[in-house]
C-alpha cells in the first residue's frame, strides 16, 4: 500500500467532533445549560482537567496552550481565578456525584508552586467526596523537578506522574530549546514508586530535527531500562499554521515521513519485544496496567486527557484558559488569553468562548469515532444499545461510510454487525474515525498528517 495515500492531513480525533469546529456564539449560558443537564447524565463521575499555561522555557516544536513564566504576581492572579471558577461551576453540581479523577495539564503545571497545586487539590476535596482510588495526575517536565517538589505533590495526594522526556539525546533536546532532566530520571521514578501508590509515565517525541531511528531508539531503550508504568511516543505535529514557533524547525530540517515511520516501527518492536502492550495510538503500558485491562474487555475510554477507563471516566469540567469541558451534550472552551479569563472571572462570570452542542446523530459518531480510536472494534448492537437507538440506524450510518476501500487496502475487516480493525489499520486509525465523520474534508493547513 502506497503511504501516501493515507498520509493525508486528518484530525487526531482527541474529540468528535474537533476544537475547530467549535463555534464562537456559543456562551457561558450554553454552558451552564450543558452543566445542569451533566448531572443527570452517564458517565455520571466528575473529573477535573486544570490548565496550567505557564513555562519556564519555550520549547521549539510545543503545540500546547503555553506560554512564558515571566511574572509571579500574575501567575497568583492566575490561580485566584482558577480557584473562583471551581467554586462557580462546582456549585450547580450535584455534590452528591464523587470525583474519579482530576488531572492538572499545561504549559508546565510544574511551573508553579506546588502549594497551588495542593491549594487546588483542597479547595476539590472540601466540596466533593471521591471513588476510591481516583487518578490525581499532573503534567511535569523533569527540568524543574526536585525531591521537596516531588514530596509536596505527594503530601497532596497525586498518584499519576506523567514526566515529558521527548528524547534523552542533548543534542536533539537542545535543538528545540529544551533543557534536560535536573535529577536522573530513574531516581524520580524511584522516589514516585517508594510507597508503592503512584505511578509513573513518560512522554516522548519522534519526528523532530536531529533525530534518526538510530537516535529514538537509544532513547527508547533507555527508557525501557526504567521501566515506566506507562509510555506514549506522540508523532511530532507539525502545525506552523497555528504554533509559529514551530516555523523554526523546518529550518532545522525535519524527518521524511518514511523516516519518521521508520522511528516509529522501531520503537513499537522494541517496546513489544520488552513486554509493553499497545494501548491506542502511541500508548504502551505494562500488561499489569489498568488500561490494558480495560482494552481487553473493549471498555477503554479517552478524554483531552488521555485515555482512561470506565472506573475514572466522568463528565470533564476543566478550568482555565483555554479548558475544553466535555460533557455529555457538548463541550465548552475558554478563552486562550490569559488577561480577558482573569477580567471574566473576577467579574463574577464564566470564561466561556466557544463551545458545540451536539445533535443525536453526533453524539452517535462521538461514540463510534471514541470506541473505534480505544478498542479498534466496533459492535454495532453494542453501540446501539448505549446510544438507546435502533440498530438499523447505526448500520445505515456504517454503510455511508465507504468501508470497503479500506477493507480493501487492508485496513479492516467488517460486516453488518461489527468493525475490526487490523494491525496495520492501527496505525492509520485516525483515517478510519474519519470515514465515519461526515463533516470531515481533508484540507491543507488545518490538521497535521498521521505520519
Ligand atoms: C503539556 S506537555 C507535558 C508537560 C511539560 N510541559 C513538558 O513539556 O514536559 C504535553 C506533551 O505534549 C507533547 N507535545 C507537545 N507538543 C507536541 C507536538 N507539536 N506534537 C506532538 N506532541 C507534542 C509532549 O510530548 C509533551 O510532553
Ligand atoms: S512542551 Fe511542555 S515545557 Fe515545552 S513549551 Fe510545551 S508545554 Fe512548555
């Protein structure tokens, strides 16, 4: 099969349907509309996402909300705002729903001081009860870590390190104005594991100027000598059109798409060959891992977040700028700037943006598009039967979908009852989700390529 072919600018699909549909006349009354209407809804959970936009550095190739640390004062304004804002969206909540994860994200949570990470966890826990062992996750870049750092975030419960590595090679580090871990990495990963609660993961980046197969895989390697609970080798999205700090790296030189295939399947041999399962798209975890677990029972879930399973998986609200809230109707954004979010919230109203409501008819592709990119399968009874639809219509909704072109490529198999895709659909899933997207157009300069 010619890689070209599927080499085509695709959303990644992190929600159907993506933030770049989202629309500006949607309102913070739109929004509480979606929250009211979350109480009643499935999954009934509450998980919390926390943006923390703030780092110490600006790393060359970062498509996320962030942005320079320059003003301590700020960033205190910054989380006064946050904490207002859980008090206000918390308080048309049904206190009566517990908190199964939250999950602080960024920029570089990190960043800041861990008292306001703490402060943030309290101000949560006064107001909600939770399930027993919910996930307390934060975002870290090791450059800023230290064991007093370390300790606090324990003191305050968090049981999920997910530590942004991107490549252990200075020289690849320093291309993208990066700084490498302060402490060995392996001594973080001892003192989060010491009493045997938390878990640990490790983020990596392929595709970036400087790195060949040979390079990622002593990268890999090492990280597998580590041995993460979990590891997620994210594809370099190359996204100049809206990340100019990216332009930088095309000077650089980045990798051909055959060569960042070839990173890519090397690392995959090598993390199998070392006992780690697929989970998704770029996750790998011990088989031990909850989120194998769930893949083999076909109930694994994702958010913004990650990916999750059935036990943690709630109705997100998230808080910040540029927070995505996924409820069960909808979702909602805030805005991107840090400014007008303090200025919206001190004046006693939501930040809200932008934001989507869904038909019946999206919400059923929501859910083929979030089953098809967790489990690879699809059963269309299955589906029906959650949706509380009839079964004839989902079937319908399949068969608009061109499926034999990639059943023909051999991407997939299906019938009238079930979707399966195959190995090497895998690594084209995000072309699959969109044979079931109906508003989907592949255009230039709006999503990045698979590979
Ligand atoms: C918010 S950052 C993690 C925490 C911290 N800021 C750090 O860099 O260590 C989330 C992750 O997104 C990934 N990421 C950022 N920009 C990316 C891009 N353009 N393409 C693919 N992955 C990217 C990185 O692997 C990064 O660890
Ligand atoms: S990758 Fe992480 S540390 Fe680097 S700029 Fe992005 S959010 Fe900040």
């Amino acid at each position: 099969m010619d890689l070209n072919k599927y080499n085509r600018p695709v959303p990644r699909y992190t929600s159907y349907p993506p933030a770049n549909h989202f629309t500006g006349d949607f309102t913070g009354s739109d929004y509480s509309g979606l929250i009211a209407e979350s109480n009643h809804k499935e999954p009934s959970h509450v998980a919390i996402y926390i943006h923390i936009p703030y780092c110490r550095q600006m790393c060359h190739y970062c498509g996320c909300n962030s942005c320079r640390l320059d003003d301590e004062r700020r960033v205190r304004q910054y989380v006064d705002a946050v904490r207002a804002e859980i008090s206000k969206v918390c308080s048309l909540l049904d206190r009566s729903r517990k908190v199964s994860q939250i999950h602080f994200g960024g920029g570089t949570p990190n960043a800041v001081d861990s008292g306001y990470i703490s402060g943030i966890i309290g101000l949560v826990s006064g107001m909600f009860g939770f399930i027993d062992h919910p996930e307390i996750a934060v975002e870290c870049n090791p450059a800023y870590l230290d064991r007093q750092y370390l300790q606090e975030l324990r003191d305050a419960g968090v049981n999920r390190y997910s530590l942004g590595i991107q490549d252990f090679n200075l020289q690849v580090l320093r291309g993208v104005n990066r700084l490498p871990s302060a402490m060995p990495v392996g001594e973080i990963i001892d003192f989060i594991r010491e009493e045997g609660k938390a878990s640990v993961n490790l983020d990596f980046i392929y595709g970036l100027p400087l790195q060949t197969p040979e390079t990622f895989s002593e990268t890999i390697g090492d990280a597998i000598a580590l041995r993460p609970d979990r590891l997620v080798t994210f594809s370099y999205a190359h996204v100049p059109w809206v990340k100019r700090n990216q332009a930088i790296l095309e000077k650089r030189g980045l990798p051909s798409p055959e060569r960042k295939m070839a990173m890519f399947e090397k690392a995959f041999t090598m993390l199998i060959d070392a006992g780690y399962v697929p989970v998704g798209l770029d996750h790998f975890v011990l088989p031990g891992d909850e989120l194998n677990l769930a893949l083999q029972n076909n109930t694994l879930h994702r958010n913004f977040q990650g990916y999750c399973t059935r036990r943690t998986t709630g109705q997100v609200y998230a808080f910040g700028v540029s927070a995505i809230s996924q409820l069960a109707g909808g979702y909602a954004q805030n805005t991107k700037d840090i400014g007008r979010y303090i200025k919206h919230i001190a004046g006693g109203r939501l930040a809200t943006e932008k934001g989507y409501i869904l038909s019946g008819t999206e919400m059923t592709v929501r859910e083929i598009i979030t089953r098809l990119m967790c489990n690879y399968y699809l059963n269309m009874e299955e589906l029906a039967a959650t949706m509380q639809a009839d079964v004839k219509s989902v079937r319908q909704l399949a068969d608009t979908c061109r499926l034999d072109e990639y059943a023909a490529d051999g991407l997939l198999e299906f019938d009238d009852r079930e979707v399966k895709v195959t190995e090497k659909g895998k690594f084209f899933i995000r072309n699959i989700a969109s044979a079931f997207d109906p508003a989907y157009k592949p255009e230039e300069n709006k999503y990045s390529r698979p590979v």
